[in-house]
C-alpha cells in the first residue's frame, strides 16, 4: 500500500499554532481592536456594534458545530473551510463600505475560528498521545495570543486604515491554512487509526458506557457522555458571556476614559502577549486537574475584568489586566480542552467542539447585553456585571464538587 508523505509533527504543531492565531487573533477578535475606527468611518454606534458581534459568535458556533460532526472524518477540510471563510470573510471586510456589508462579512469571517478548532484536536491527536498530546494541544490553541499580538502590531503601523490591517489578516489567514493542510499530509495519521488510551476515561459515569475503541470517531457520543458535560457547559457559557465586554468594548473603553489611541493599542497587544505566554506555562499548568487549572484561569480574568471595568484611565493597571485577562482566558480555553479530554479522549473533539459552542454562544448573549447596556449605564457598570458572571462561572465546578462530596442524609 502507498504510503503518503507526511511533513514533521513540529511542522503541523507550528502551521496550526498560526491557523489558530489567524482565524482568532487576527480576524474573529480584532473585531474589537478596530471598532473605534470602524464606527467612525461607517457611522455605526455602540448597538450596532454589539449585534454584528453577536451575529459573528452565532456564525461561530455554527462552524464549531460543523466541526463537531465532521473532525472525525474530514478534519483536512475542516481547515480548507476555515481558511476561506475567515480569509475570504476578512478580505471582505476591508473592501466594504457600508454597515451591512461589513457587519455580514465581519459575521461570515468568525466562522473560520469555529471550523479550526475541532480540526486541530483532531490533527494533533492523531499524531500523539498522553502527556506530549495534551501540552501540543495547550500550545496550539496558545495561538490566540500571538494572533492578537500580530493584530495589535498591524492597528499600531496602519491605523486608522483598518481595512489594510483586515485585507493583511485575510491573506495571512489563506496562507497559513494552505500550510496546515499540507502539514496534516493526506495519508495523516487521525483518531481512526490511533489506538484509544484507556486511561483518558477518567469519568465513572463514561468509562462504564465507553470500552475501548478507535479514538475520537466521528459517530455522536452517547447519552452519559452528555451527562458527564453538564458542569463544563454551564461554566462555558458563563466565561463566554462574562468575557465577551472585553473581546467587544475592552479598547472603547479606554479610548472613552481618554487613553491616548496608541496606547490604547499597546494594551490590545498586551492582551496578545498574556494569551502567548500561556505556550511558556503549559510546560507547569499542563500537569494540573482540568477543573483546578479552570478556577485559576478564570479567577485572574474576573479580576481583569473588573480592573479593566473600574480603573480604564490608569494606563499600568490597564495594561496588566489587557496582559491578565489574555492568559486567563487563553488558559480557560485549554482548560475546557483538558476537562472533556479528561472525561473522554475518544470524543475529544467533539466535546471541544460542544464547549467552545457554548463559550462563544455565552460570548453572542454577552455581547448583545453589554452592547444595550453600555450607553445607559456605562462602562463601569457594564464590566462590573460581567466580571461577577465570570466569577460565578470560576467558581460553579467548585460548589457541585462541594455539594457532590457531601455525606447524604441516614435513612429511616
């Protein structure tokens, strides 16, 4: 039998970093990095602006879904669809010149980030395991920050011209997925020929559902699968509509409370670089059970979003809750990864897919609500709000555990 070449694992692992910091740093989450200068220039207020960011989430979640069902089987294509959405959606973006055009291209663009993520887990399961597997995960989905970092950098060269800075995202973004889908090679190992590893059902109510078979198959899990998601769904949710005001209104905040523009910038890339180093700290919160590394991570980005909602004008504190917030949430992210991978590694990217579904779902609800809610009653209040949701989604998995641990009552 032919075997098909296939380019080095470091070659995938870096190419699907990049796909990863394209389709989300530079497309899906730049959209709040340029909104100032989009307004401006299209004559759109802060309403409008929440409800194209709310669409976009919603297109998200519609690729993530597509993902979900089709990782297992066409995870090479995956990466096609989500390099021309995203690249193609950006490219769009840049040349429009009305409120619609842009907002629908802007909304057809964050599909991409939806279709990369179930698409990756898949690749990178399929060429490793265990310990190796789950740091290559941590680092590639670390690619957000680097993606924000190279967003940042473009707005301080080319604003206020964002459509230059959106037509280089979309050309990067078609690049870099053509790397990708080269890298996965043709004949690329997937779950269909990886052996399951037994020890990755870790939840009592999967490992007596789930016997050993061919990983991450393409077939919907079953029903105690579902069952065991609750938890990581519900605190995904929470983290998606808490963390949305930052995504959406973190620079206009800044630029309200009279932070010079550049600066303004920097913070945005301070966010890029604090979700970057999450590569460096996953060699230690790697080791860590996925529901503890979540309370840490998700911890620090209540605080930074609460910092970002009372104290905008103090620029150093500004600039370490942009840093703070990007590794908390990066590593939030990683830490859904590792929870449902921890549940079961044979529906990892589905469960990927389930939860970063629901993330981004919370994000369409939080972006709409801030977006009624920061005129009214203002920045201060707006973030205030979402930094509580953020911290009751921190804490939900600790109070079930608490409650679960609890001796039940003597019967009579």
């Amino acid at each position: 039998m032919k075997r098909s070449f296939l380019l080095p694992t470091s070659v995938l692992l870096a190419s699907g970093l990049g796909l990863v910091a394209a389709t989300y740093g530079l497309v899906r989450l730049a959209f709040g990095l340029f909104l100032p200068d989009v307004q401006r220039d299209l004559g759109f207020g802060a309403d409008v602006g929440g409800a194209v960011s709310s669409g976009a989430s919603v297109l998200y979640c519609t690729g993530a879904v597509v993902g979900f069902l089709l990782a297992g089987r066409a995870a090479r294509w995956l990466v096609v669809g989500a390099a021309l959405t995203a690249g193609l959606g950006a490219i769009t973006t840049a040349a429009s010149a009305t409120t619609v055009v842009f907002g629908v291209a802007a909304v057809v663009a964050s599909a991409g980030a939806g279709l990369a993520s179930p698409a990756m887990v898949q690749l990178v399961a399929g060429r490793l395991d265990d310990a190796a597997r789950d740091r290559a995960q941590a680092v590639v989905n670390s690619g957000t920050g680097p993606g924000l970092v190279a967003a940042g950098v473009l707005a301080l060269v080319l604003l206020p011209d964002w459509r230059t800075a959106w037509a280089a995202a979309g050309v990067v973004t078609l690049l870099v997925g053509a790397v990708v889908f080269l890298a996965a090679g043709r004949g690329a190992p997937d779950a269909r020929s990886a052996p399951a590893q037994g020890s990755a059902l870790r939840h009592p109510a999967v490992r007596r559902s789930a016997p050993r078979r061919p990983a991450l198959r393409a077939a919907l899990p079953g029903r105690s699968w579902f069952g065991a998601q609750v938890v990581p769904v519900v605190v995904a949710l929470l983290f998606g509509a808490g963390s949305a005001v930052v995504w959406t209104y973190g620079r206009s905040a800044l630029v309200g409370a009279g932070v010079p523009s550049g600066l303004t910038v920097v913070a945005w890339i301070a966010l890029g670089v604090g979700g970057a180093s999450v590569a460096v700290t996953a060699r230690w919160t790697s080791g860590l059970p996925a529901a503890r590394l979540w309370l840490l991570t998700t911890t620090l980005a209540a605080v930074a979003v609460l910092t970002l909602g009372l104290l905008p004008h103090v620029v150093g504190a500004a600039l370490v809750a942009c840093a703070l917030f990007g590794w908390g949430y990066t590593a939030a992210t990683g830490a859904l990864i590792a929870w449902t991978t921890e549940i079961d590694q044979d529906h990892a990217a589905a469960g990927t897919a389930l939860l970063f579904v629901v993330l981004v779902a919370g994000q369409a609800l939080g972006a709409a609500a801030a977006g009624v809610l920061v005129g009214p009653v203002g920045t201060a209040t707006t973030f205030t709000a979402a930094a509580a949701v953020v911290a009751v989604a921190a804490t939900t998995p600790l109070v079930v555990a608490r409650r679960d641990l609890r001796p039940a009552a003597p019967t009579r």
